[in-house]
C-alpha cells in the first residue's frame, strides 16, 4: 500500500456550528494516539469541551457542502497551518497507529461509485459528483478515480486551492476527488469504511472507521469506539461537556 513519509503535518478538521459532537471527541482521542502531527486546527466552530487546539473561525452561513470549501479554503489561506496537511472530517475514526504515515486511498473510479449512489436516490451529492465527474473529464481525466472516503488526506496547499478555484462554480464540488485526481496521487483501492447501520457488521480490523450520528450513538461501531478509547485526551479539558 502507497505511503506519504513526511514530518508531521496538522490536522485539519471543518466542524459544524453549535454541535456537542461526541463523534468528535473521540476522533480527537484517536488522532492524538494514532496519528503523527504537529497541531489539531478545528475550522468553522470550536465546543467548549475542546483544549489545546487551534481555532479558525468561520461564517456558517451556506450549505454543508459550501462551509467546508470555505473551511478548507480558510486552512490553505492561514499561514500558521501546515503545508502540506491532513484533511479530516469530524468522525473519522483512526482506529491504528500510523507510524509510517497516512496511506494513499481512493475508492475506485467515479463511474462505480455514481452508480452506487444513483441506486439510492437522487440528490445534490449525486449531482455534485457527477458535476465533478464532467470538470474532470473536460480537463483530460477520462475515467477518474474517486477519492470520497472517510479516511484522512494528505493535501498540499498550492493543490487544493488550485482544486477549489477551478471548481468555484460548483455548488457541491466533491474536493477530494478533484484534487487527488488533478494531483495524480494515485493510491490503493479500498472500500468506504463509513457505517450507516446499527448491526454488528463492520470491518473491526480496519486502521480507520467511520460513523454516522445515529450509528455513533446507537449502533454497536459507535460502542466499540467508545469501549475501545474511554479515556479523554490532551483536546478535552478535565470534566468538559
């Protein structure tokens, strides 16, 4: 499997405005036993509980798809964030320590994954995919892969924003995809390791999991996480909620 060997980047994480996110309490508990790196920088809203983290505060204004551009545009543009850094969303899962660095992970080519999520409906992520797919394709990528995994991305700064400003005119442009695939970061294939359910059906052995509120709080993922790393960490000031 690829690896990126590097110094320790931070941790880049949009986090939605007025959440009490037990989700990410524990990827913070996660992050800081698993996963080399510098700083933690929360981007968007910072909860009260949360200690020794860097804060970039964000107008919250737009859909959840256009916050976390400007939340990720907000990392690149601040000059104290790392070059290159780690992109996380606020329940990914670190589930083994990284000692070598942070794979490089795609879920195969678009195509597939459209006709994943075409199978289930319609919607603004559908059209957002496909919208990137076309970007994609006009640009000379033909079959791109898709990068849409819950796992942590290594990006360089000067990348991404190139990715953000020619995807500016996308309502939901699916940024990981963009910039792995105008990067050519290539990468191992794996399946998504998000867990819709509550069944106790999941890939325990996996470096990474995910969750989803309602799996988190009511599934047996979101048990063993929390039985797995009980204990609070240096993000999470002594007795806070």
């Amino acid at each position: 499997m690829p690896r990126v060997l590097m110094a320790a980047p931070d941790i880049v994480v949009p986090v939605r405005e007025g959440a009490a996110n037990a989700q990410l309490r524990y990827a913070l508990r996660r992050w800081a036993a698993h996963l080399p790196h510098r700083h933690v920088w929360l981007v968007g809203y910072r909860p009260p509980w949360a200690a020794d983290v860097r804060h970039i505060p964000t107008r919250q204004t737009g859909t959840k798809y256009a916050n976390t551009t400007l939340a990720v545009r907000a990392a690149i543009e601040h000059t104290e964030v790392s070059d290159p850094f780690l992109l996380t969303n606020d329940d990914f899962f670190v589930m083994k320590r990284l000692v070598d660095g942070v794979p490089v992970l795609h879920r195969g080519p678009v195509r597939d994954v459209e006709r994943y999520y075409a199978s289930r409906g319609s919607g603004k992520y559908l059209r957002g995919l496909r919208e990137t797919r076309d970007l994609l394709v006009s640009l000379g990528h033909a079959d791109p892969l898709s990068y849409e995994l819950h796992v942590p991305l290594l990006v360089d700064k000067a990348g991404m924003l190139n990715t953000l400003d020619l995807g500016r005119h996308l309502d939901v442009l699916h940024k990981r995809t963009a910039y792995g695939v105008l990067s050519r970061i290539g990468g191992a294939r794996i399946e998504d390791v998000k867990v819709l359910h509550r069944r106790p059906v999941f890939p325990v052995d996996s470096p990474f999991l995910s969750t989803m509120p309602d799996s988190f709080t009511n599934g047996a993922v979101g048990l063993h996480i929390r039985r797995t790393f009980p204990r609070a960490c240096r993000y999470e000031r002594p007795g806070g909620r």
